[in-house]
C-alpha cells in the first residue's frame, strides 16, 4: 500500500504535534493537556501587567488568538512543552514548512538528495535576520551542533539523532567538537550526512520542521550550559519569522509585530496577541466578540463536553478532526514486569464508555500508539475489548498480589483525564485490584513518573506524522518513564527508522504494534478529537493538520466588518 493511498483513504492526516519533549537531548514532551492556563479578565484597552489587550470594532490589523496553556519558552533549543514550540514558530522559522501531513515546502531552505543519505540545504537567498544580517549555512550547522552538544539544555535530540557524528540520543560522538555529518558547503549552502540511508519525510520532518533555527551572531557567543538563563533564550530581539517577539505578560498574553523585512512577505495583519485563559474563559470570550481564533492543538481548547456552546454561536466556523495525540495508562514495567498481568488491565477498562460518554462520541479507542489520524495505523489490530471476568482470570493465573494496593497517580488539569482515572479506579476496584488514587500537578506527576516513583498513572503523549516513537517505548528514552526495556521492540524500532519508504516501513510497524498490545507495555486508552475555531471574517487560523498551521501565518487576513 503506498503511503499516499493510506493517506487518502484516511483523509488528510491531522493535528500533529510534533513537538518536544522535558529532557535533555531528546524530542516530544510526555502531554499535550497540563492546564497552566490563567483566568483572563477585560480590563480595558491598556496593556499594562495584568490587563487584557482589546481590538477595536471593525479592526483589521490585530488578531486575538486563544491560548489555554501559557508558553513554557522562548528558547529554541529547548521547547519542553506545545504552547512554546506553537509561539515560537511566530518568530523563528525553520528550514521547511509542513502544510499538510504528506507535504513539504521551503522555508529558510530546500533539500536535496540523491541517495537518501547526502542532503544537500540550500538556503533562501532572500532570507535575513530581523536586525539585518543574512541567514547563512553557518547559522544552520551552529544550531545543529548546539542540539548534539553534551553540555546543552535541549528538547531537540531526536530531531538530530540520525546525523552522521551523534548517538542515538541525538548527542555529538564524545571527543567531537562538531557533528560529522554536517558540512558548510559556502554561505547559501551546507551538506547533511545521515548514518544510514533513511526515509526523506522522516528526515523533512524531524530536522527540516521541529527544528527552529537560531542566529548563531547573537547565541553564538554564549555557553551552552548559559543559554537557558540568557537574555537571547528568555527575551529573544533577532528574528527570521514573520513576526517579532514585542512581550510576554505572564500568563496573560504574548504580544508581537509584524516583521516588515519577512522574506516570504511582509505579513497582511500588523500586530499579534496570543492571550492566556482557561477553557471557559475561552468560550466566554468568544461569546462577547473578543476573540478570532483559538490556538487549538490542545494548547488552545474548549473542553470537549462545551465544544456545542461554541458551534452554537453565529459567525463562528467550528471544524472537528481526529488528533494524532493519545492518553494511556503508564505502567510501571520494572514493578508489574508480567505482560498477563498487564495485559489484564486492559481488559479492565471499558474504553468505549469513556469515549460515548466521557468524549461524547467525539474521539476513538486506541488499540495502539498510532491513532486513525495517522498513516501507519494498522487498521487490522482492534482494540482488546472490555472483559472484566478475563481480566480477573488473567490476574490470578499471574498469581497477582490482590492485597496490595496499587499507587495509580492522576494529573489534574484536563477534566476528562480526571474523570477516566476515577473511572478506572472503579473498574479495577470491580475486578479485585485495589487502588490508591493519587492526584498531583502535572510537574510533580511528571516527576515522579521518571524517577518511577509510581504503579500505573495517566498521560497524554504527542506524536509526529512520522511513526518513531522511541523516545516513549525504547531502552533509554528521554520519555521513557515507564522503565521499558525490551530488545523485541529496540529492535523493531531500528529497523522502523533504517526503512527509506513508506511501504516498507509500515510493514514494520504494524508488527511493532501487535507487539506493543501483546506485552503492553503501556495501555493506549483513546484519542479525543480535535477542534479547530475561528469566526467566519478571519482567512486563515488553524488547519485540518494543526502542527503545520502557521505556514502560510503571513498570508492571514481579517476581513472588513463595515
């Protein structure tokens, strides 16, 4: 089957988030739905700390954008969360734009090849830094080298990890001062070595679009292990994207300004406020004409039960799509090391209830890492279904120690997240397992799941087009918390990434699949739509594939109300 059948049969693949990850050198944070949201009052048209920012009626030059997780960074080697990688794409850009889930297009630079190992970049003549100097090759090997440093506090390892000169974790070969797989050709120009031979879109993906080029004239200067703190990483000036950086009000809004010298074009709407508000406020917002369009991609959403309050207001276009995303239930594989045992508890849980009646219909049971949004789901592996009298027979032929409980932690912050975990507790509890329930913050729960400090817990993963998921489920990965080692699934995921075509690597990863639900490792739960909203005067917003939404961000227009 050809990749691009699969995606058409699929329909355009969406909502992506291919971004990040809380760990040094490694891709992909571990949750898309932690609520560090903050309620947002109108206080009027001033910007002062703590106001709210306004657009005057019949304004055609600011765009009000919905946020319901504040940005996290403004560093671009370190972008742990999905709100700052979102934000940052405002005023960095990268090498390639993804409009869609299958297509590329240039951006800072082009690729070429004729082996599938030897890139060759050629940059835009045309593209400048915001205070004037030219965006160079140099600027390119500079913040490839700075991800694969030893020393440096980056998200972006697994976006670099198939260079020739780095492990597999993303880092420079030890007694190496510079990657071995990239060469500056002359100014315009640099060359990309790869390890082996790989798939171009994997490639396209995680190096020609998570990666976010820096000005290596203004961090150039700066020691890796200082960056984080720097006045470069924390109140950035120099810009390559269609915006500039103006503030950050924290927790309230980020403001920008258009950046007239944009290569691609000056952008059509002047000036940018990205506020910060919970899910309710966001509806209410909406409700009173003061917003344009929410960021969607779980960073800028109406809970799911609310999205009717939204399709119900006239003037605003409300479009559902599947999501890449997923929520499992992380288990502890070096505390419950039996897959029967494991196994079980998906057996435990009645995952379509939670999607009719929690998600209201408006997601799917996932029976794997790869939801229906994506081109490598295997369409013949259904979800276990629901038997709890098979999971209890399982249990105690594993010899399963009923009497002691099981710590099971639930982040706060997403209410349906909330709402599953008590459920589960229910349905364990119903086959004989009993169960402390413990609820924390995103940051401490994410905490203690890498320090595995836990039994069994609940958490949201983010997933690129492309189907590596190593950082989550191989030996040694960055968001690996769940202590799996298993040589069966390393080695499916090598060969996964040594495939240069879509045909042969889904083979692979259909069998990575199976393996995943007979060991399970982790219990893939569901995958709940995704909404994207804007009022019917705005041309542009979020698209059907999130992640690649602002390609064309300098082509947004507002339409006259007049």
């Amino acid at each position: 089957m050809s990749r691009m059948k699969k995606m058409l049969k699929y329909g355009t693949v969406v909502f992506a988030s291919s971004l990040v990850l809380a760990a040094c050198n490694n891709g992909d944070v571990p949750d898309l739905d932690e609520d560090t949201s903050a309620d947002a009052d109108d206080n009027g048209e001033e910007t002062a700390e703590g106001d709210v920012p306004e657009v005057d009626e019949g304004d055609t030059s600011t765009l009000m954008v919905g946020l319901t997780n504040a940005p996290d960074s403004f560093n671009p080697f370190y972008r742990p969360g999905v709100a700052g990688t979102w934000v940052q794409r405002f005023f960095y850009d990268s090498l390639l734009t993804m409009p869609t889930a299958d297509s590329f297009e240039p951006a800072l630079g082009s690729f070429d090849t004729d082996d599938n190992q030897v890139f060759t970049v050629t940059i835009d003549p045309d593209a400048y830094w915001s205070d004037g100097e030219p965006v160079t090759a140099n600027d390119v090997a500079f913040t490839l080298n700075t991800i694969a440093d030893p020393e440096v506090e980056t998200t972006l390892g697994t976006s670099v990890a198939m260079l020739e000169g780095t492990n597999s974790s993303g880092v420079r070969d030890e007694g190496t001062d510079e990657l071995a797989g990239v060469e500056v050709v002359d100014d315009k120009t640099l060359t990309l070595t790869t390890k082996n031979p790989v798939d171009e879109a994997y490639l396209s993906e995680f190096l020609g679009f998570n990666v976010l080029i820096a000005p290596e004239h203004v961090f150039g200067d700066i020691d890796v292990v200082d960056i984080p703190n720097s006045d470069a990483a924390t109140m950035p000036t120099v810009f390559s994207g269609a915006y500039k950086f103006v503030e950050y009000d924290t927790d309230n809004y980020v403001h920008f300004e258009a950046n007239p010298d944009y290569y691609r074009g000056a952008p059509e709407i002047e000036t940018v406020y990205a506020r910060i508000m919970n899910g309710t406020a966001l509806i209410t917002e909406f409700q009173a004409g003061n917003l344009h369009m929410a960021a969607g991609g779980g960073i800028g959403m109406v809970p799911v039960q609310d999205i009717s309050l939204l399709e119900d207001i006239d003037g605003l276009v409300v479009e559902e799509h599947p999501s890449f995303n997923g929520q499992y239930m992380v288990i502890n594989n070096e505390r419950i090391d039996d897959p029967q045992v494991r196994q079980a508890f998906a057996y435990a849980l009645n995952r379509e209830l939670t999607v009719d009646n929690l998600l209201g219909g408006r997601g799917e049971v996932l029976a794997s890492t790869y939801s229906s949004a994506s081109p490598y789901k295997d369409e013949s592996l259904d979800p276990l279904p629901y038997d709890p009298d098979l999971a209890r027979e399982m249990l105690e032929d594993a010899d399963f120690d009923f009497d002691t409980p099981l710590d099971f932690v639930v982040p706060t912050g997403n209410a349906v997240r909330e709402q599953n975990g008590d459920l589960i507790e229910q349905w364990l509890t119903e086959i004989g397992v009993e169960v402390n329930l413990q609820t924390y913050d995103f940051p401490t729960w994410l905490a203690m799941a890498n320090d595995l400090d836990y039994d069994i817990g609940l958490m949201g993963w983010g997933h690129t087009v492309d189907p590596n998921i190593a950082s989550y489920v191989q030996t040694g990965g960055a968001s690996n918390n769940m202590g799996i080692e298993d040589a069966q699934i390393d080695d499916l995921l090598d060969q996964g990434m040594a495939g240069t075509d879509f045909d042969e690597r889904f083979a692979v990863y259909a069998e990575l699949q199976q393996y995943l639900q007979d060991e399970m490792p982790v219990v893939p739960l569901y995958s709940d739509s995704q909404f994207a909203v804007r009022v019917d005067y705005l041309d542009g917003g979020i698209n059907e594939f999130w992640a690649g939404s602002l390609h064309d961000l300098h082509e947004w227009t507002i339409e006259s109300q007049d």
